[in-house]
C-alpha cells in the first residue's frame, strides 16, 4: 500500500467537501433569486398554455436544482456535527456511514402536503 498517496486522496476528498462548503451560501442566495425572479414574473404575465408550459418547466427545474442542493446540505451538516468519527477508528466511521446513510432516506421520503390534500392539488391543476 502506498500510504502517501492514500493520504493524498483522502485529503483532497476532504479539500473538495470543505470548498463545497464555503461556496453553500452563495448557491443558496443564487437558487432563492432565481425562484424569487420567476415568482414576480408571474405576478405580471399574461397567461396562455405555451407560456404557462415553459413557466412550469422553467420552474419545475429550479425546484429539482434546490432540492439537490437542500439534500446535499443536509448531508453535510451530518457530516459536519460527525466528521470526528472518521479519525477515531473503523467502527466510529461505520457510525457516521450510518447516521448519513439515515439522513438520505430521510430525504428521499415523499412530501405531506399541509394545507392541500393531494386530490385538491389534482382538481385545481387538472390531473
């Protein structure tokens, strides 16, 4: 085994996840921005289907774009509040594996609606 390198790669995975880490607020305020920007252009569009169509999917991928990021922050922060496990041995490593393992089908779960129930959803939107 080279132990070096072995430590090299392992310190570069962790250079990665830190300089993720800086960058999370400007890719929060950036994403917050462009679903601010479609919300308001909303308010002022004169509404037909092939506006509406390209509105939603416009939309629909900025949702997709935030949701990845809102996951990925989640798993961070596990990581962050556990990151002294992966230098305190195999089995506080396997904890941490885990914990974050735990928080992806967390976040993998199916949303409960609050105020709307599903079917109301359906009935407005034409489903």
């Amino acid at each position: 085994m080279e132990i070096f390198e072995q430590i090299k790669k392992i310190s570069y995975l962790l250079d990665e996840l830190d300089s993720y880490e800086k960058t999370i607020p400007d890719m929060q305020r950036n994403i917050d921005l462009k679903i601010s920007d479609l919300y308001h252009k909303l308010e002022d569009m004169n509404l037909n289907a092939g506006k509406c169509y390209r509105y939603c999917k416009e939309l629909k991928a900025i949702l997709k774009e935030r949701r990845s990021f809102k996951n990925n922050v989640n798993l961070l922060n596990v990581y962050r509040d556990n990151k002294l496990k992966l230098n305190n041995g195999m089995e506080n490593r396997k904890f941490l594996l885990a914990k974050i393992g735990k928080e992806k089908n967390q976040l993998s779960k199916k949303y409960n609606y609050r105020i709307y129930s599903e079917s109301e959803l359906n009935e407005k939107i034409g489903i």
